[in-house]
C-alpha cells in the first residue's frame, strides 16, 4: 500500500452508499487512491447525511453531494416526454435517463478538485458502464477512468458477496444489505429498477414487499380520481388536481408521482436486451412518467399532423429510445435528433383530462385551442363541407398501384392468394 507521499492520484468515484461502492472506496484507498465520494441527488429517496458518515468514515477524503434533480427533469425527463421515448415497446429508460445529468455532475467535480480519474462501480455485463463511460470521454476525452469490477485483481478477489461482506467486516464499514431481500436496486425521480437475486429466474413472480414507490392495483383506492395535465409544445406546464395546482416543473413531476404511486400505476415486468448483448430480467415502477406518456401521446392525436407524426414516430423516438439506453447522449447523433423535437411539438398545446384507478391511466377528455380536428368534418351526421364523392378519385388513384400488382399476379397465375396461402392456416 502505498503512503500518503506516493500515492496515485486522486479519484472521484460515483457512490451510492451500498455495499458495492463502499467496499471499491476501501479498496481504492488501500491502492493508494486519495479518494473523493460524488453523491448526486436526482430524486432517490436517500439518507444523504447517513451516506455521507458512511463514506468518510471509509476513508473519503472528501462528500460531494449535488441536487440535480431540476437539471434531471428540464432536461433529460421532459424531452424523452416530448419524443415518447420507450426502449422495446415497454421500458421508459429510467435509469439511463439519470446517467447523463450524474456523469456531467461528476466531470465537473473532477475538473474542479483536480481529480486525475474517476472511478464507478458498475459490473462488468450491465449498460452503466457503457452509459457512464462514454459520458465520460465525451465531456473529457482525455479523462482516465478506473472501473474494478473489470480489472482481474478485483474481480477475482471479490469473486461472489460473501467475500465483500468480508472486506467490510475487514474495513469496519456498515452493511446494511440482508439475505431478505435478494435483488438490487437502482432509484432516481423518475424510477426504481430492480435486477438480480431471486429475479434473475424469469418465471418467478417478484414478491409483493419488492414494490417501494406504488401500491399494488388490487389495493389501490376504490375510488378513481380525475386530474387534468396542460401542455405547451409538448411539456406539462399546469396539473391541477382536485383543489391543487402545480406549475413549476419539478413540482409537476413530484405530484404526479405521488398520485400514480397512490394508485398502483407505473408497474412493468420485462425480460429486455442489454446493449452488450446479454438478455436481462428487470422490474420497474415508473409512476408520475406513466401517467406524462398517456397524456402527452393522447394529446398528440389531437393536434399533431398525421405526418409530422409519423416521421417522428420513426425517427426521433426509435433513435432518441436508443441513443438514451445505449449510452450515447453526449455525442453528434443526440444532438442532431434532440433538434427536431421542438419542431415536432409546436402545435403539441392544451389539456388532457386523465382518471386514475387501480394501476391504470384513463383518458377522459382533451381540448385545444389549436386542435387539428374538426367535429363537423369528421361527423356521421352533416357532410361538414366534406363531399363524399371525392373519395371515389382518392380510390382510383390509391388503387393503381394495388391493381397492376394484382395483375402480375394473374399472369404468373398466383391470382386469389389466400390466408392459407400466405400463413400456412386458414384465418
């Protein structure tokens, strides 16, 4: 171990005040790091002073804790809202939205201590360490990252938990993780993962004391409860609920996590694909973004163009899904889709009425100023200056295409294809 005089720089490691993190602290000192411990508060529900005693009472020459949470909110939460962000149809990147606002909190801590690395305890097979160490090189290429749960000397010796246990019993640092509940866990205001233990057998049904942010449906209120959601180009500027009202954007977000998780809605239970390529069992509970998603996209019906919808749909939300669970938002292609999305959600303005009622979010109304729908137009009781004689040309010119395919298959004799044909079974 080397002493004070020799040692090898200075660290900042992302710490979490669990176990893993403690003990990579305690080890990194006994490399002979100088060790500095960066906390960001992006909305998890922590005992930041407790984990501040625990991280200088490891050794940490220094407690960096930052409240991010208004920067987590403006500017990764509301924008993944505006592009309906959603990672294999099911997954609202909770934990990979957080990433970005952490890593950027930590550079600048770094540059600012005059820290030569810093350091994560992500494993070896999960997308953190993508997610964090790309943030890294893109905000400081020339920064030097140290990642032990990648690095053989720590691996091998730290081969399973018994032996962090016993590392911790070694240092006299405080363990609080029990064989009671055996997954772990990843928390911030937009969500809670849960991965690993028990969970890792896709057939076994997560226990009922896993949950920490909602009810379970079945023992939600009985009663529902109606609140309604103001946008303005696609971001919520006003929910009122009940005699309430809130407008300021961190608030909107806390009050509408606290409603959803009332009301047991948010829960999802996913086998989903890591970007290294391993597949992985997570549950999540994502309350008040459940409720935001059904919202704006409901809105969205109202007053976005058919096409503008559609290219974005493609486009910026396939990408923009990807980039965020990938770990690529400090890089060229971020930037290049981010910049359509105000475009997109110009037109995105008024107020969505939503019932919240035992896990669900049910849409009751909407209303805009500037809606692109027009009752009379779309009525089955006036023509509404629609002239249904029209359709007969749109017809004609639609079926051109379907009509010389249909002839290429009359002459290699493929004419009156059939469901069996094509599907193997008669539908």
């Amino acid at each position: 171990m080397a002493s004070p005089s020799q040692s090898k720089g200075r660290v900042l490691l992302a710490y979490s005040g669990g176990l893993d993190t403690s003990c990579i602290l305690a080890w990194l000192i006994e490399q002979g790091y100088e060790v500095l411990a960066y906390m960001a508060d992006v909305g998890q529900e922590e005992d930041f002073e407790a984990a501040r005693k625990k991280a200088l009472n490891c050794g940490a020459k220094k407690f960096i804790l930052e409240d991010l949470r208004r920067e987590f909110v403006t500017e990764l939460i509301y924008p993944a809202v505006q592009a309906n962000c959603i990672y294999e149809g099911v997954y609202l990147l909770g934990t990979s939205l957080a990433r970005p606002v952490i890593a950027r909190g930590m550079i600048e801590s770094a540059t600012k201590e005059g820290c030569d690395f810093v350091s994560h305890g992500c494993t070896g097979k999960g997308n953190d360490q993508v997610r964090f160490e790309l943030a890294f090189y893109g905000l400081k290429p020339d920064i030097k990252v140290i990642t032990p749960w990648r690095i053989p000397e720590f691996y091998n010796r730290f081969a399973g938990r018994s032996a962090l246990l016993e590392f911790a019993a070694e240092k006299n640092i405080p363990v609080t993780q029990t064989a009671a509940k055996p997954w772990s866990t990843d928390e911030n205001l937009f969500h809670i993962s849960y991965e690993a233990g028990i969970l890792e057998d896709p057939n076994t049904t997560p226990p009922a004391d896993m949950w920490k942010l909602t009810n379970s449906p079945e023992n939600g209120p009985t009663t529902p409860e109606q609140i309604s959601i103001e946008f303005k180009q696609g971001l919520p500027v006003k929910v009122v609920a009940g005699d309430k009202t809130y407008t300021d954007a961190v608030e909107i977000f806390l009050a509408l996590n606290a409603l959803a998780r009332k009301h047991g809605v948010g829960r999802i239970d996913i086998v989903e694909n890591r970007f290294i390529g391993v597949k992985s069992r997570g549950c999540y509970e994502s309350p008040g973004a459940t409720i935001l998603r059904v919202a704006h996209m409901d809105l969205e019906g109202l007053t976005l163009d058919r096409n503008v919808r559609a290219l974005r749909d493609q486009f910026v939300t396939v990408q923009l899904s990807h980039i965020l669970y990938n770990g690529y938002f400090f890089s060229p292609e971020r930037e290049f889709v981010t910049a359509s999305i105000p475009a997109s959600q110009r037109t995105v303005n008024g107020t969505v009425r939503v019932k919240l009622y035992k896990g669900n979010v049910i849409v009751e109304g909407r209303y805009s100023d500037e809606q692109l729908y027009d009752a009379r137009e779309s009525s089955m009781d006036e023509l509404g200056g629609f002239e249904p004689t029209d359709t007969t040309g749109f017809i004609q010119i639609e079926s051109i295409r379907i009509k010389k395919w249909g002839q290429a298959n009359v002459q290699k004799g493929q004419a009156g294809v059939t469901p069996k044909d094509v599907y193997g079974t008669r539908v």
